[in-house]
C-alpha cells in the first residue's frame, strides 16, 4: 500500500509531503488547479521516462520519493530479496531525482538501481490508470495473469512455469555439452589427421640437422673438390716449388741445430705443427679419394627437406619444433578420446519434464477456458453499468501453433473488447478511447479485485464523459475495491467524491512573488461538504447545494 508521497521542485509544487491511507481517497479541485500532478509524480518515482521540463523552473532538481507498506505483498518483497534491495523492513522507498538538464538517478530503499527497476517493482505494487499512460491492462502478460488469479489457478500456472524453467535448464545443458561434444569430435578428427601425416615423415631426432648439412655439403660438391685438391697441392709442393709441408720440415731441422735451452718450447711447437699438418692432409687426401657428388642423394635430400617444411609451414611452427609438436598433438588427442559424454540420461530427462509440462499446460488450458467466459460475463455486465451498453469483453484463447516450449502455456491470451454492437472485437488499446478504456480497466479490476495481487489502484478522470447517474455506479465500484485495498481516484464527480473514504483538495494559489503554488490537503467534515457543494454547482455556493452535498456525503459513508 502507498502510504506517503514526497514531492519537492516538481513542475508548480515547491514542496508537498503527504500520507495516504486505505480505502477509496477522492481527489478533487478546481479546473487547471493541477489534480494529476500528484499522479504525474508518482509516475515518475515508478520509471517513467525523465523529463527535464518537470523541474520547477529556477530549481536545480526535482526529487520524488514513493514510500510503501509491502507486509501483504510478497510478490515484492520477493522480488527485493532476488535483486538484493531488501531493507530488512515491511517498508519500501521508490526515489526519483531529475535534474533541470534532464539527467535522472532512481534509487529503492536508498540504493541506486536503474529506472527499469522502478517499473519492475512498481508493476507489483501499484496499477496506475489515466487516459494518457499505458495501462498495465493492456499488456498481455497481465491480462493472462488477472485470467489465472480470477480463476484461482496461479498455483497450476506457476507449476507450468516451473516445469518449463526445469526443462529450459536442463536444454541449455544439454545444447552446450552437445556443442562441446561436436567440437570436440571435429577436433579429434583434425588431430587425427594431423597426426597420421607427422607419423608418415616419420622424423628422427637431429635428422634435421643432419640433412640440412649433407644438403650445404652436396650442393657445393665441385667448390669442395677443387678447394680441398688446391689445399693438398699446396701442402705437399711438386718439382717446381716446394710445399709447405716440406718447407716445414727443413724449418724443423734447422731449429733442432740449435741446442738452446729457451727454445725448446718453440722448437716443440713447430714440430707439432709439422706432424698436425701432415695427419690433416692424409685426412683431406682420404676424404677427397671417397668424395663423390651424388646428385641423385641431393635430389632425395632436397625432397626430405622440402616435406620437413612444408609440414612446419602447415603447423605455423619451425621445423625444429615437429617432433615436439607431435608429441603434445598426441598427448591432446588421447586425452580427448577418453572424455567420453553421456547424453542419454540428459535426453531421458528432458522428454519427462516435457510430457510433465505438456500434462500440466493440459489442465491449465481446461481451466482458463472456463475462467475466461465467466470474466468475460461478469466484466460485461459492469460494463453495462458504466454507460457502455452493447460493449462486451471477450477472453481470447490463442493455441500456440508452431508447437512453441513456453513458460505460460499452451496459449496466448487476449483481451478484446467490442464497444458497440455489431462491430467487430478488437485488441482494448486498438479499439477503444481514452474514457473507455479507464472505465474497461475498472470493469475488470472491480471483477478482478477479490483475487489480484495488485494493492494500490489509481484511476484518472475514469468518469470522464458519464452522467451523474453512472458516476455513481463508479463511486460505488471505487469504494467497494477501497474497501479491499487502497483506490486513488482524480474525480469531477461530486457523486464519485461523496462516496471516498477519504478526500483530498488540490488547490492552486499565487504567492506573494507572483509564483503558482499548488497544494494537497484532506478535507473533512465543514469543508468537505463545501467542495462536493462546488462540484454540484460550481464556485457559488447556495443552501441547496451545501444541503445536497451534505446528503450525499451522509449517504456515501453509509456504504459499506
């Protein structure tokens, strides 16, 4: 229930604090005094879209603040407790502050949340209707479920939802480890292959390497062979010069003359030159007697190389790295093959939950049909009282037809209307005007009203363009869904206002500062009589209407 709303820089209001209570509050005032502002800021503390033009010129912001009492709304409390705003108490604040540029901050129970969130709880907590705002009655999702709590089968409906929350669940398990699965299969297939081709070149360690050097030495064969015949000629000399082997030994014998003492090392050393050099050349001399270049090993050199790497340039790796590579492709592939899935149990499952919903949905859909003609009759019939002859309501079943999973049912559900006889039914916010569609949507909730959830009902003008007659019939439906929560209704009825519990004055002044100023107060006794007297027969006052008003009022408050 609402219980206190705090106005402050909206639009004319300076500052406004006041408490509501239960049961039907009237609101009334003269014509332009401003009576929707007190809805239009409630608006906003529930998430309507920002506006800076709200914003009391020469203030900085406007700042709103919604106060409820949720101990017998627990679909809010829950709520609260599922997005962590939950205060600990049965009371709730909705806050919203918008700034003169037009920026906007929200806040429930002090905690910054985004203006979404307003709507969301708002939604559970209060159904506001005017003839300019969208009515939470024309959204199917709410009709379906006004359908379900008139036909006392929420229980049934929230096990079809459950069900289907279990299955879609479940599903998505199942859909990701079947992708898993599949990747998994198509990465096993790669792998195998890519494994079949590393086991065909059959690579051993430093084979590579070794390749690589017997390809520099066979494809410089001829460069080899005249160098190494130019270094032998040159050690060993011919007849017309000496080599250098031979000017090495006379050199030795030279040096072994001499019997110093100081140049034995030195005369060492050149020995050992003289025997290096000479085991080097038998060496070159051998090598070159067995060197032969063999195109045809090059050719089979240069084809081993090139699969080498061409497999390397496959794996985006150097060639060095295949037989790591191999390896670490191995280690992955059976690892994969033993992490086998169970899918079968998973699939099992799903089937039940499905038939399980599908019973369920079944039993539902028997009993929404039901549900809908006896709505459709009881809401026609207040209709009829509402100066709406030859309108009817019609619940409208839809069978979801492309076999769709879904959460609500095996149908969707509509309300239409028809206005007038003989033309056709249509969707309520298509077919119908503003003043008939707050008095639709007050049909419907005085029919609704023993079982909705929702506590706070606020109704603009509904008695806009009916007589004096039905705006009593209005009165009546008010305060009887007064008496079972709390109704807020903007009037210019003096038969709507007489029968409120309560009543609330809007009036307009000018200050001193020529600034407009509006204010809210509760009228009572004296003065309540005196404003349902002006809504009788205007500004000026007489006894008969101060007498019919009293009349009315003693009347109205013996309602029950």
């Amino acid at each position: 229930m609402l219980t206190h709303l705090h106005i402050s820089d909206f639009t004319i209001v300076s500052e406004l604090n006041i408490e509501l209570h239960k049961g039907m509050t009237a609101v009334t005032g003269e014509t332009g005094a401003g009576k929707s502002i007190m809805l239009d800021a409630l608006g906003y503390a529930l998430g309507n879209r920002a506006d800076s033009g709200v914003v009391r010129p020469g203030a900085e912001k406007a700042d709103i603040s919604a106060t409820f009492m949720l101990e017998h709304i627990p679909s809010a409390r829950t709520w609260l407790i599922a997005q962590a705003l939950e205060n600990g108490e049965a009371e709730c604040v909705l806050r919203r502050v918008i700034t003169s540029e037009g920026r906007s901050r929200a806040f429930i129970n002090g905690k910054p949340v985004p203006a979404q969130q307003l709507k969301e709880l708002g939604d559970l907590v209060i159904d506001l209707h005017n003839q300019h705002e969208h009515h939470s009655l024309l959204n199917t999702d709410v009709q379906r479920r006004l359908l379900d709590e008139f036909g006392g089968h929420e229980t049934l409906a929230k096990k079809v939802a459950d069900a289907y929350q279990e299955w879609r669940k479940l599903h998505q398990k199942v859909q990701q480890t079947q992708k898993a699965q599949d990747e998994k299969s198509a990465r096993l297939q790669l792998l195998q292959y890519q494994l079949d081709e590393l086991e065909a070149l059959d690579l051993k360690e430093n084979e590579l390497q070794a390749l690589e050097q017997e390809q520099t030495l066979l494809a410089n064969g001829e460069n080899t062979v005249n160098t190494l015949s130019q270094v032998i000629s040159r050690c060993e000399g011919d007849e017309s010069a000496p080599g250098i082997l031979d000017a090495l030994r006379s050199l030795n014998q030279q040096l072994q003359t001499l019997k110093s003492e100081q140049l034995r090392d030195i005369i060492e050393t050149f020995s050992s030159a003289q025997i290096m050099i000479d085991d080097g050349l038998k060496e070159l001399s051998n090598f070159l007697d067995n060197f032969e270049v063999d195109q045809q090993r090059l050719a089979d050199v240069d084809q081993r190389l090139a699969i080498i790497y061409d497999l390397a340039r496959k794996h985006q790796i150097h060639p060095d790295q295949l037989l790591e590579t191999f390896r670490s492709l191995a280690q992955e592939f059976e690892s994969l093959k033993d992490d086998e899935f169970n899918l079968e149990k998973w699939h099992k499952e799903l089937e039940e939950l499905q038939n399980t919903h599908q019973q369920l949905s079944h039993q539902l859909t028997e009993k929404r049909a039901k549900a809908s003609i006896r709505l459709a009759k009881e809401v026609t019939q207040q209709l009829q009282l509402l100066s709406m002859k030859g309108a009817q309501l019609k619940v409208q079943l839809t069978p979801l037809t492309d076999k769709r999973f879904a959460i609500f049912g095996n149908e969707e559900i509509e309300f239409l209307i028809q206005t007038n006889a003989g033309l056709p039914f249509g969707p309520i916010q298509k077919i119908a005007s503003g003043g008939e569609l707050s008095r639709i949507s007050l049909a419907i909730q005085v029919v609704c009203a023993q079982k909705s959830q929702i506590p706070t009902l606020i109704f603009d003008e509904v008695d806009v363009g009916i007589s004096g007659a039905t705006s009593e019939i209005v009165g009546r439906m008010l305060r009887h869904l007064g008496e079972k929560g709390q109704v807020l209704c903007v009037t210019h009825q003096p038969q709507v206002a007489s029968l409120g519990h309560h009543h609330i004055q809007v009036t307009k002044t000018i200050t001193r500062s020529g600034n407009t100023e509006v204010t809210l107060a509760y009228v009572t006794e004296n003065s309540r009589i005196d404003e349902v007297a002006r809504l009788l027969g205007g500004v000026e006052l007489t006894s008969q209407t101060v007498a019919h008003a009293r009349e009315m009022l003693v009347n109205g408050q013996k309602m029950h």
